[in-house]
C-alpha cells in the first residue's frame, strides 16, 4: 500500500525545506564569507535552487496531492489539518505569480538595487526613479495577480505574503491609534528626559571585547551555540534554520551598545526560531508564522526585555569585567537613560521606539500610493521630504537621509514595512500578559536569568509555529485581540516616568 | 525557432553546474563553519539537493537531447564536441548505479563512517570490519553495473570515476616501474641524508603567524583572494568552484611546516581550478580531468616547486621576518634538508615523496582483493600488517597506524587510492618538460615569481579543461605517454645529490 496523500505530501514539504535551508545558507555565506568577487557565482547558485524549489511547489503532483488530501481529512490530527492548509497556502503563493514574472521582477529588482547603491553612492534620487518605477510596475501586476489568487485587495495580498492573517484594516486601526498619542507623548518624553541629560559613555570599546560579552550575554539568554553562529556583517541579520541558526551583528568601536543589542534583537528572532515546535521542523506548520510575529519577537527582547532597568542591573557588571571601565557614567541609572534616549531623526534604523512608528506609518502611505499610481515615483522625494515634516517636524537634508535610505523598495519588498510597527505592538501587548503571568521577571533578569522570559514564550508563542493565525495566537495569548492600547501603555510608562519613581526604583 | 537540442543542454548543464557549486558550499560549510550540533540537518541539505541533482542530471530530457544532439554534430566546434561527450559521460556514469543502490550504498557509508571513527578511538579493527564488509558489498555490486554500462572492467569502472581514461593496464606498468626502483632508492636516499643530518627547527609558531606568512605566499603564488578564501579545518582540502574557491588547511604549532605546505598543496588544486577555461565554467567540458590529474597539480606545487631549493631561498627571508627566528637552523641548507627528509613510517599521510608510493601499492593491492572476494575483509588488519613489512619493512603497532589509518574505504571510495601515486608520477613528467621550455624557473621562484610556472601550466594542462583525455594531454604536454620515468629521474636527481654538487649549488 503506498502512503497516503497527506504523508506523501509530508515528504515532498520536507525535501522542500532542506532547500530553503540550502538557500539561507547561500545567502548567509554571501552576506558574511564570500569573497567580494564571487557574486556573480553566488547569484546563479540561488537563481537555480529558487527556481528550481518553486518547480517543485508548484508541480502538478502537489495539487493532486493536496487536492486529495483535502477531500478527507478524517483521521488526521489538528496540527496536520492546519499542516495541510499551510502547504496549500505556500503552494498559492507561488503559483500564483507566473514564472515570467517572477523572474522580471527578480533582474529589475537586481537592477534597481545596484542603481540604488550608485544613487546612494551620489545622494541623488533622480537616477534611481526609473529603475524604481520599473520594479513598481512589476509588483503592482504581481500584487494583482496574487490578489486574484487570494481574494484579496492587491496590497492586502502582498501584506499577506509577509504577515499572513494581518489586513490592510487592522494596520489603518493601528496606525489611527498610534497617531493620535505619539506625537504628543514624544514631545513629552523628551522634555522629561531633557531635565536629566545622561553623562556620555565615551572611549573605545575593540571589536573582540564587545564580541567576547556579546558572546556572554547570548549564552546566558540561552543560545544554543552548538546548533548556531554569532557573525559580523554589514547589516545585522538572521539566517538559517532551527537546527543550524545563525545571527550577524555589527561591532562598531565608538559605540558600546550597537553591536550588542544588534546580537540581541536577532537573538529574539532566533530563540523564535528555535523554539518552533520540534515535531513539525521540517513542515510548512512548523514555520514561523510570518514577519510581524517574527519582529514582536525581536523587539519584544531587544526593546522591552534588554532596553530595561533589570537588564541592566545584570549587565552593568559585565561592561565593567570587560571594558575595564568605571565612574558614575557607568551607573546603572545613566546606563539606562542612553538606552531609551528619545530623538527625533531622519533615519529609521537609528530611531527610538516612540519615533519609530511614525517611519513606518510615512513608508506605508507612500508604498500604498505608489502602487495605486496615485504618487508618481518621480515625486516621491518629495512626498517624503514633506511627510518627514508633517510627522516628525524633520526635513531630510538630502535624498540619502530621505527616499534613498531603505532597500526595500528597491529589492521589490512593498508590503513588509508594516510588519516592523505590527511587530512593535504585538511585542507590548504579548509582554503585558507575560509581565502578568511570569511575576519575578524583572528578579530573574536582573539575575541574567531568562528561563522564565523564554519558558512562557515557548508556550505561548513560540511552540505554535504556524498552527494558527496570528490574531487567534494573540487572543490565545493575551486574552485581546490585536490592538495598539498595551503599546501605548508601554511607552507612556517607560517614557513618561516621574523623577520620584526613578530614585524609588 | 526553439534552442538547438546542444544549446539547450548548455543550458541544463548550466543549472547542474549552479547545483554543484551549491552542494561544495554546504560541504565547505560543514567542514569550516558549522555548529557541531548541526551535522543532522546539513545531512538532509546535501541529501535533498543529491537526490535531486541525479533526477535532473538522469532525467528522460537529457538522454533525448544527447541522443539528438549527438546524431548530428555537423557545425559544432570541437569543444562544442568535447562537451557533449563529456555530458554523455556524466550521465552514463550517473544513470549505471540505480538510485536504491546509491541511496544503500551512501547510508552504508554514513553508518561506517561513524563505526570507523569509533573503531579509531578504540584502536581496535574488528568492531569495524562488519560495517566495512557491508560496504564492498555494495561497492562490488556498483562496480558490475558501471563496469557493464562503460564497458570497462568492474575495478577500472571505479577508477574511470575518479581519473577517466586511467585503466588497471597504466596503474600496473608504473607500479611495477616503481617497486623496480623505490625501495633500494629509499635505502641510498636515507644513508645519504643520514651523513648530514638537519639542525632541529625548535620553537612554537602561533597560529596567526602562520597565517599570514601562508597569506602573503599564497598572494605570491598568485591566489586570488577577491574570488576565494583560506580557512582552517581538521584536514587541508579544497573547495568551490573557479568563482569562489575555498582552500584550508591546518596550523600545527610546533611545526613551522606543515600548515603553510597543506596550504600550498591546496593551492596546487586551486590554481588547476582557477586555470581552467572561463568560457566553459559551468559546461562539463569545463571541468578539470579528473583526480589523478588533479593532485598532480597539487603535488607538482607543493613537492616539486615548494620543496625545492630555489623556493626555499624565496621563502627564508620570510620566515625571519614573520616569525623573528635567527639561527644557522634557519639557513636556506638546512630548511631544505627538513623539506625532502626520508622515513620509513606507518602513515600514509605523513609520508615523503620516496615512500609515499609504496603506501599506494599496498592499498591498491589490497582494495582490488577486497572486492574480487579474494581477501576477507576479516583478514584485512593482518594482510595490511604484513604487506607493510614487506613494502617498508616497519610492522604497524596497532590498526590505528595500519588498516584503520584511511577514511577512504569506509565511505565507499574505491578505485581512489591510485589517483595519488598517478598524480605523482603525472607531476614529475610534467615538470620535466616544463623546466625545459620555462628557463628562467629557478630564479623565478628564489624571487618569490610564478607567473612562469603558472603561465606554461595554464597553457599546456589547466586551459584544456576535459577537453581531452589525460594520455593525450600528457602527449600534448610532454611528447611522451605516461610513464615512471620522469618520476624517478626526478627522484634520484633530488635524493642521491651528492654532497659536492650541494657546496656548488
């Protein structure tokens, strides 16, 4: 008796994710070993993999099997049902654009990029625009194309690829409470903490030093060093899979900090990672489930579990065991106040938690209107330069500080700037719950203790995969469906906090 | 009008490259950078993208095309020609072994592998020798089928794998050359070195010295470091493909040799990589021809260029400046007595030039008796032991310094072993030629110049790629088929060198 459409289908999605593993390995090695001369070697392996592993999802014999393995599903268990669904739905995306296309956009997209590095190179955008409108073209038809497929307005349709359950509706609600509290609880903020300026924490902190603690810390969060890496890159990233993860950093010597919250904040995408449900690694249920779940698990460590006073208590004796430093700039109190100092900037990646947003909400209007057509690209400058001030009271020197500052766009990524802020807000609202049910958090943090931290995540989060949608996930975890409110409670608490509290913490 | 059915298997062949390349990373990968943890999930990796490499490579498609590709040569060119035979060869060879048999025989060897490193700790053969036995049995099985789909005999069908055009024929002719000559050179060799014993080179070379002295040789030597890298592993190997190689090696700090000529070795193999013909880089016929002819390559550097005297004069001042030693052990004399020194001993891998030949003919030998049944695998540790005695007259103290010393067997690799003392003897014919036709050779290398010896081995070996077979090549190269005769003129001229000529030189 042969297998049944299910198991057969398992071992087809199991092959299938030996090749994305393959994949980021390629890609990995790209960003971190290869030398600078092979990308041209390097982009033909991944062009033959990729195309080669969506011959294989999108075969005929997949849509037999699941066809049939869909026309009865008796007998099989909840987390094989919800296998099912995700192989159906990893089968509609990618048969849902056609090949051609797919690989248009590919070289349009490779295009742009390196005219967006020559434009960043000269810090103009004019040079850039075409090859930009090029790739808008291109996805504005793939994003119809796909929301045919999936009944779904053409942008939803692209969120849906990145964060799938997540619509354009929830990100609107989001954004209409977002903005209405930021703007003011910025300008409060800063005033709070323009009353006391941190003494500055100058000196030169050596690559290896801020390795070696970087190294430390990730250990005692509970990496697992025998299945993953700790490298340097360019750009701080997360590649691999469960069983082989591997984070980059970027070790800057002025800076005592960025390297080691870099680590940090791809350490949360890493323990998301690996704490996938072990049974179904190789699975499509056993993934993670999508981008904005993925960044609230970043954040949630990066921004509210190591941006906090306990953590720091833990760290602060570490900086001084490997920095050798000391005096009051080492404090506890001012290590702290650097790390949630509030700034209004032009460039996202340096933002804070409270200016970040408001990036975001500027990227998703212009990709929306960009997409429409109802923002040309040749006016996109613009639009930028004026949204920056309207939101931020920024105007952006020149294009490198303005439109030209991201890759996404360039690289065909419309749809995936929301996940960032979802991401944000997903994070306080899940830390809410935790904070509730894991009461000595802050005792164990300090401690440089993180069983507690990850313990309920696992359950919660973390050990889900893909089983369910992210707003089941949600309620499942906190009761409330996805909402900015816990957000807003978050940064109005840590960022507002009277001067009496700080001396009585 | 659609591809001509050549120009479409171009272009799968094409493809088929990108997946080789693939595959090497995660293999360099595996061996360099990997989490130890992490050996079970590269498994899938590479058996995933094995599996479907043979489905492609073995597909209905490409026997059509070659059919019809080869029923008409008419206004292809010769390489056009050379090509399609040697895509024929691939997928002959590929589609012989059946895909049940590869896939015992490759969990075989995994199994094996494993039981051989236990065996190792042990020291002990006996617990091997199932698993071993397993093995050639399946190795027996292969070598009737690929003997019958080539037409060859079983033993020379494993040996077309790995050195194509290399029969049992050539292998006995130069071994009966050699063990004419070997064993009463290695006695002249030995009481020639043993009147003027070196002074020892005593010290500790910490490994980032070592590193850099082997950069800035292998930067000599003409590596291209923008399209490859260095890197340490267990063993030295190479890897990669001409766009992105990947040589390693091992620093030892007791020993200021054997890291920096690992890498050297390996270098050997890169440059013949490196050298083979840009317009045919991801077409078979692009390829290089084989192992024999591959570590002739890396011989003809490390043991021929590199353990020379010219090379050691280049190399002298360079030690001293990396490393700060002073000393007359650090003369240019007494570094090349260590670099040609002469031992009867049980390893293979640790054998001289003199030697190293004589640990061939043993495995050769007893691998052929392995799988015509002839020898028991039970009886194996006493026959290797006894064969040792009688080759070298040194009896191994265990299995560790006898049959268990080699990975080779155990992981299937049979018709292997010869391609090290062809590729000797390859190299030394090579060379001959080529100190005839390049002049100025010697004071080339003693300034630390290969551009000579790279610019005649590009010409007349590197360049050609597989456009031919090796006998040819030979002829092409040196006038003369393959034969001993270079090896040992080229062996007595460097190991019976009289004191006299030593003081003149």
């Amino acid at each position: 008796m042969s297998a049944s459409p299910y198991k057969q289908l398992e071992q087809e999605f199991k092959r299938l994710h030996a090749f994305r593993g393959a994949l980021s390995l390629l890609r990995w090695d790209a960003a971190v070993m290869m030398p600078r001369g092979s990308a041209d070697v390097r982009g033909e392996q991944l062009a033959a993999l990729e195309t080669e592993y969506h011959a294989l999802l999108t075969a005929p014999k997949i849509t037999r099997l699941l066809d049939r393995a869909q026309a009865n599903t008796q007998g099989l268990a909840d987390w094989q049902v919800a296998n099912l669904r995700e192989m159906r739905r990893q089968r509609d995306h990618a048969i849902a654009t056609p090949v051609a296309l797919v690989a248009r956009l590919a070289k349009a997209a490779s295009r742009a990029e390196a005219r967006w590095l020559e434009a960043r190179a000269q810090g103009k955008f004019e040079s850039f625009a075409p090859h930009l409108e090029e790739v808008v073209h291109l996805v504005r038809d793939k994003a119809a194309l796909l929301g045919q497929a999936l009944n779904l307005a053409p942008y939803d349709a692209l969120v849906d690829e990145f964060s799938p359950g997540i619509t354009t509706a929830d990100i609107d609600a989001m954004f209409k409470a977002l903005s209405r509290r930021l703007p003011s609880l910025i300008r409060e903020a800063i005033a709070v903490q323009e009353g006391r300026p941190p003494l500055p924490l100058a000196g030169k902190f050596p690559a290896g030093k801020q390795r070696a603690l970087t190294l430390e810390v990730m250990k005692a969060v509970g990496f697992p060093f025998d299945r993953g890496r700790l490298d340097e890159s360019e750009q701080p990233f997360t590649e691999g899979v469960p069983g082989d993860i591997r984070v980059t950093t970027r070790f800057v010597p002025e800076d005592v900090f960025s390297g080691l919250l870099g680590a940090l904040h791809e350490t949360g995408h890493a323990m998301y990672d690996l704490g996938l449900p072990q049974d179904w690694r190789d699975q499509p249920v056993g993934r993670d489930r999508g981008m904005a779940l993925g960044e609230s698990q970043s954040l949630l460590i990066e921004m509210m579990v190591c941006r906090s006073r306990p953590f720091v208590r833990y760290l602060q004796p570490l900086l001084v065991r490997h920095f050798g430093v000391s005096g009051p700039e080492w404090d506890v109190e001012n290590l702290y106040a650097h790390l949630i100092r509030v700034q209004r900037g032009a460039i996202r990646v340096d933002a804070d938690e409270l200016t970040y947003p408001l990036h975001i909400m500027l990227r998703y209007e212009l990709e929306k209107q960009l997409l429409s057509g109802e923002l040309a690209v040749r006016d996109l400058s613009e639009a930028w330069n004026a949204g920056m001030e309207s939101r931020l009271g920024i105007r952006p020197a020149n294009d490198l500080e303005g439109c030209l500052q991201d890759i996404h766009w360039a690289v065909g990524s419309f749809g995936y700037f929301p996940s960032y802020a979802l991401g944000a807000v997903i994070a306080a609202q899940l830390y809410e719950s935790l904070r509730v049910e894991v009461t000595a958090l802050d005792e164990q943090l300090a401690r440089g203790e993180f069983a507690g931290l990850f313990g309920w995540l696992r359950t919660q989060v973390h050990g889900l995969g893909a089983k369910v949608p992210v707003q089941e996930l949600l309620k499942g975890a906190t009761g409330k469906p996805l909402s900015a409110t816990s957000f807003i409670r978050y940064v109005e608490a840590k960022y507002l906090e009277s001067a009496t509290s700080v001396a009585a913490a």
